[in-house]
C-alpha cells in the first residue's frame, strides 16, 4: 500500500500536504454541529481526513492483488 501512495504523484502529494499541515498547524480542526445542544462534541481534523484519503486510494489501486492473494489462500 505504501509503494502504490509513493508511485502516485496526487496521492504522494496529498499524503504530504496532510503532514505538512499537521505539523504546522496541528491540522485543522472543523467542529460537527450539535442539533439544540443535543450530540457530543466532537472535531473533525482535515488533515487526518486527507490521510484517510490517500490510504484508500492505496488502497484502491491494490483491490485486485487483494483480491488475487484472497482467492490463492495467501500461497502466493
């Protein structure tokens, strides 16, 4: 999963720019509305968010050697 994010240059790029952004603003932080006080606050990080992204399109782009190694029983 990791070579597939360093062999993509939007998901490399966006994978850095989350940890850029991290390490200089720790993130940013985008609070969830509450409906008449009622839910438990809770912040939502826009640069955890940009990792998520980049980890699944690693994750995409590696579905069928996934599914491939499934399929053997893991033998190969």
């Amino acid at each position: 999963m990791a070579a597939s994010i360093a062999n993509n240059p939007i998901l490399y790029g966006i994978y850095k720019t989350a940890n850029m952004l991290s390490d200089t603003v720790n993130g940013i932080n985008i609070g969830t509305p509450l409906v008449m006080g009622s839910g438990m606050p809770v912040a939502i990080n826009i640069a955890d968010l940009m990792r998520v992204g980049a980890l699944s399109g690693g994750i995409l782009s590696n579905i069928g050697n996934i599914a491939s190694g499934i399929g053997s029983g893991g033998s190969g």
